[in-house]
C-alpha cells in the first residue's frame, strides 16, 4: 500500500478543479501540489456518503482492491469513476479511507 493523495472537502471553489457530473463533485488534481492534497467540493445532488463529503480522507493505491477490503467495514464498493482505475471507501475507527487500482 502506497501514499496517494488526501482528499479534503470544501465549500470554496477551487483554481483548476474538475466536475465529474456522475458524483455532483468538483475535484482538484492531487499532482497540482507537493502534498497530494486533492480538494473536494460537494454539490447538493452528490450522492456519496456524508462521512466522505464532510471529512478528509487519505487515500492509497494498492495492488489489488479486493484483497485491501478483506475484513474491512466498506463504505461505498468497488467502482470506476474513470477509465484505469477502480476505487473503493472503508471506514476505519470513524474516517473514510480511499484504496485505488490501477489497471
């Protein structure tokens, strides 16, 4: 498992964020700092648990997403938000956590 990005929300738009239409959420590119910091801005028809809209997440890549969720509390399974990568949410002692794959 290797360090990501972490995920913040926040109501303030943010310079360069991206809409992705299918989740009500403007994003910005965890790459476009030197500290993965990724900002998340919810809109009101976003369907994501309120746990990943209201507090920050980390987020780790992993080289197989069903071996990472095995015996953990999984919030929102298994998905492809974009071509290459499946993503997935666990709660752990209360926050989410994010794992990706890239294929």
């Amino acid at each position: 498992m290797k360090y990501h990005h972490t995920g913040i929300p926040t109501t303030i738009p943010q310079k360069d964020e991206v809409y992705l239409e299918k989740y009500d959420l403007h994003c910005t590119d965890h790459e476009s700092n030197s500290f993965g910091i990724q900002w998340m801005r919810y809109g009101t028809n976003c369907t994501l648990p309120k746990v990943v809209q209201e507090v920050a997440h980390v987020a780790f890549q992993v080289e197989d997403i069903t071996e990472a969720l095995k015996g953990k509390e999984v919030l929102i399974e298994p998905n492809s938000p974009s071509e290459g990568v499946i993503v997935a949410f666990i709660i752990e002692n209360g926050a989410p956590i994010e794992f990706l794959q890239y294929l």
